[in-house]
C-alpha cells in the first residue's frame, strides 16, 4: 500500500490558468475534470445563471510531473466561502487501499467537523473532507481511473 500527500490549492475562477502556469514552470501533464464533466451541474433558473456559468469550471485538477512534483487544484463554488489566502489549500490525501484510507479518516475526525462524510462519489471509490480540530482542512480519498465520458 501506498499514500501520497499533495497540497489542493483553492481558487475562484482560476484553477485552470494556474495549473496551466504551474505545468509551464514544473512541466508533466495536466488532468481537469470540470463541473459538468462530474454530472456535478443542474440547469439553472434565470436566477441562478452563477452556478450554469460554473459548469466549466475546474472541479478537480491536477499537474503531475515525472519529477514527483504533484499538486491539485479547483475552483471553488461561488455558494462556498473562498478568501484568496485565508483558505488557499487543502491536504489531500490519496490512496490504492480503503482500509488504509478509512483508518487514516477515522483518526483525523478526532476532534473534527466532517464537511463530506467519507464515502462513494461518482468519482472514487471513497471520497471525504474535513476540517480538523486544528482548522486544517483534509480531503481523503481512494485512487481510481477517471473516465470522463
């Protein structure tokens, strides 16, 4: 089993200009999936063109080097709170085993407001986040294949 660390960097409208900048500095491939990609975008009313105008939107991405230079990213919805530097990354943990992530999971809620309990997404077999009792936010989850199609 392995497990690797990678700080999620936080952004509002600019993940994917930053991971293209990053990839320019550090080099490797850059993986984006986008709101609508995830199935994560309803159809708005005229209200909410906000969230339509998200669907584009980097919901997950990442630059990964053959260096081992790895950092992720997104933009963060417009209905969250997002202060650029206040609240600029998160601690990403990802591994191939769920015992080993759920472990990890259950010793990091000691203390912790669970902001999505660990479980299926659309996108891994286990996904969770919280912020632990140090304000540290953390996203736990399993490694998968994603198939954006």
């Amino acid at each position: 089993m392995s497990v690797n660390v990678v700080t999620h960097l936080n952004f509002r409208d600019d993940a994917r200009a930053a991971l293209t900048f990053y990839q320019s500095v550090f080099g490797g491939d850059v993986a984006v999936v986008t709101y609508k990609d995830a199935g994560n975008v309803q159809q708005p009313s005229e209200a909410d063109q906000v969230m339509w105008s998200e669907a584009d939107q980097v919901m997950w991405g990442q630059v990964a080097a053959g260096s081992g230079f790895r950092v992720m990213a997104y933009d963060v919805p417009s209905h969250l709170p997002w202060n650029q530097g206040e609240n600029a990354f998160f601690v990403s943990v990802r591994g191939e085993a769920a015992d080993e992530i759920t472990a990890y999971w259950e010793k990091l809620t000691d203390g912790a407001t669970v902001l999505q309990p660990l479980g299926p997404a659309q996108w891994a077999p286990l996904y969770g986040m919280l912020k632990d009792r140090f304000g540290v936010t953390w996203v736990l989850d399993v490694v998968s294949d994603y198939n954006a199609s």
